[in-house]
C-alpha cells in the first residue's frame, strides 16, 4: 500500500499514476530552466523594452511540457502551432468586434475551432487567444507581430528547452509511442506488437466513446499491451526458466576454432551455440549469421546473448523473444554459468499447455 502511495499522486481527484516525488521535482525544474532561458533570450531580443517579452500563457504550457510531456497536447506542433494560431485569429477577431467581452468569447472559440483542424490543441492557445483579445485594438497585443514575438517565440524557445531537459532527464520528448507497436518491413506489424487489441478496434472504440482522451492511440495500444503481459506473468508466476529449459545444453569453449564450430553445428544441425569460458561462464552465442563474422575462434565469432536467471518466471521471456533479434535465451545459474537453453519453441509449448491447464479448470 506504501508504495502504491509513493508512486501515484492525486491532485483534486486526478490520479495521475507513476508520477513520484522526484517526477515532481523533474517537472518544477524543468519549467524553471525553461521559463527562465525563454525570458532571457525573449528579453535580449525584444525591439521595444515597453512591450511583453514573454506572456503568461507560456507559465500554462510549461505546466504542460515538464509534468506530462507524453501527451498529445504537449508536442511540438501543439505547443508553437495552437498558441500561434490562437494568437492570429483573436488579432484577426478583434479588428471586426469592438466589445472586449464579445471578442474575447469569439477569440477562444476560434482558436479551439482552429487548433483543432489544424491538430495542434494545446490549452493555454485559449489563454493566448484571451490574451490578444482582452488587449483591445490598441496597444501591443492588437499587432500581427504579436503572434510572432512574442508568443511564436516563446513557444518555440520553451519547446526547445523541453527538447533538451527531457534529453538530459531521461524523458523521451518529442515523445514516441513503443517501436514495437509500429510496422516493420512490408507492412508487417511485429509479434509483441501483434498483442493487445487491433488497432482497428481501438479506433472504433475511441470513436464510440464521446469523450477526447489526452493519450494517443499507440500511447492506448502499448498501455494493453503491457496489461496483457504483465498479467500472463501473474498467471503463470509458478512456470520458472528451470521448468521449460532444455538442460545441459551443447555449448563451445571460447578458444575452439572456427572449423570446429562450423564442424559442431553442422553435425548437431545447431541453430544457435553458445559460447562459454573455462568456468562454464556464459561469454555469447553462435549463430549462423555470426559466423560471417572474421576470427579464428569461437570468442571471434560470438555476439552478444540473452540471459535469464533459472528462477525467473518463464513469461517474463515473451517480451525478448517475440521482437524477432533472438530465438533463444540462454539460462544461467547465480554465477552466470550456462545451464539451460529455451527457445521460442520451447516457450509456446509451455504456455500453452498453461493456459489449456487453466481452460480445463476453469470448465471444471
């Protein structure tokens, strides 16, 4: 229960999950960094000291850019393009509409109507909108370079800063959904990919649903993802490598020589021979691709291999094995030594006969 409380915050009833204490922290300075250089730079480069070098809906979209950078309404195009565009049509609406509360009305709901075909909704573009139109049709605001200096500018110096203190803070912005929910090569969508609901169906779904989510649907995809997987962990927690792996398996010392190894997995028909030292030590795996490599010896020709505890959950091998880049994963004891190998084939079979366990009883 502790740590469910660490790692969630509810903020007015909003729960916001996975955002800690350092999160927090991350967040605050970020947009003190990135306040701060934007009213800098804006400062310096400001033609007339009298005029605003940065406005306040900039404060909004950096709530926005260093506490949930992951959604939709904080990227690039969302940030500079909705609030420049709020900023353009409320300079447009308040040259036909004197009253101020008029125009002010007609400003945001333009700018809403505009953010959205142009698909660059970002909140505080309504602040931006407000802004202009609450400024009249005299002063700085009422100018077409208004919503180029200094909101087009603020908004792109503060996305630049997001750009670089998300790098620096180990947030991937602009954000990317999972790779792995993507094509690749010919149309094809990957096997871990292929888990969760179809992307068909997510959209007709979220099309049903009548309310705007702030997440993405790749965003949506890769959350079902990782439930579905998680949860095939849960079910199967008491599956362990030990219980699929094929023991004592064929491996080669790390000083055998390239004839011997083409030798051995030839003769053994191997599709994959893993490569260990004197003391039994996993050191990487042959496979037919490496053996293109140049070298004289095992140790040469050798990549990289994955590893598994003995202990670990059988499951937790779904996620290595199903992105295509191996089809075995080496099993090891507490001192890395080789004991075991599983490959894919040995993993279907054991999860499926889980999961036919698990049909049955549930018949019963």
């Amino acid at each position: 229960m502790t740590q469910a409380r660490d790692t969630q915050t509810h903020l007015h009833g909003v729960r916001l999950p996975g955002f800690s204490w350092l999160d927090r922290v991350k967040a605050a300075s970020g947009a003190l960094f990135g306040i701060a250089l934007t009213a800098f730079v804006c400062a310096l480069l400001a033609r007339d000291p009298t005029a605003p070098w940065i406005v306040a809906p900039m404060g909004a979209s950096a709530v926005i850019l260093f506490a949930i950078p992951a959604s939709p309404l904080a990227q690039p195009w969302a940030v500079v393009g909705g609030n420049t565009v709020s900023a353009l049509a409320a300079v447009a609406l308040t040259r036909f509409i004197p009253d101020p509360a008029l125009a002010a009305g007609c400003a945001v709901g333009v700018a809403i109507l505009a953010m959205t075909a142009l698909r660059c909704l970002h909140p505080p573009g309504g602040a931006a909108a407000l802004l202009v139109a609450l400024g009249g049709a005299e002063g700085p605001a009422h100018s077409w370079l208004f919503a180029l200096q200094p909101v087009a500018l603020n908004s792109l110096l503060l996305v630049l800063c997001a750009m670089l203190y998300h790098r620096v803070s180990g947030h991937s912005y602009p954000h990317r959904a999972d790779e792995t929910t993507g094509l690749r090569g010919r149309g094809r969508t990957s096997p871990i990919g292929r888990i969760g609901p179809s992307p068909n169906a997510l959209s007709e779904v979220l099309g049903s649903y009548g309310e705007v989510l702030d997440v993405s649907e790749d965003d949506l995809q890769t959350l079902f993802r990782e439930v579905e997987l998680r949860q095939l962990e849960q079910d199967t927690a008491s599956l362990t490598c030990r219980d699929i792996m094929s023991a004592c398996p064929i491996s080669a010392p790390e000083e055998l020589g390239r004839d011997e190894v083409e030798a051995l997995m030839s003769e053994r028909r191997l599709h994959a021979l893993p490569v260990v030292d004197r003391m039994g030590k996993v050191r990487g795996i042959i496979t037919a691709l490496d053996l293109v490599r140049p070298g004289t010896m095992a140790r040469d020709l050798s990549s990289g291999a994955l590893l598994a505890r003995e202990d670990a959950a059988a499951a937790s091998l779904v996620r290595p094995l199903a992105d295509g880049s191996r089809h075995e994963v080496l099993i090891v004891d507490g001192s890395q030594k080789l004991i075991g190998i599983v490959t894919q084939t040995d993993l279907v079979a054991a999860l499926a006969g889980i999961l036919a366990s698990m049909r049955n009883a549930g018949a019963d």
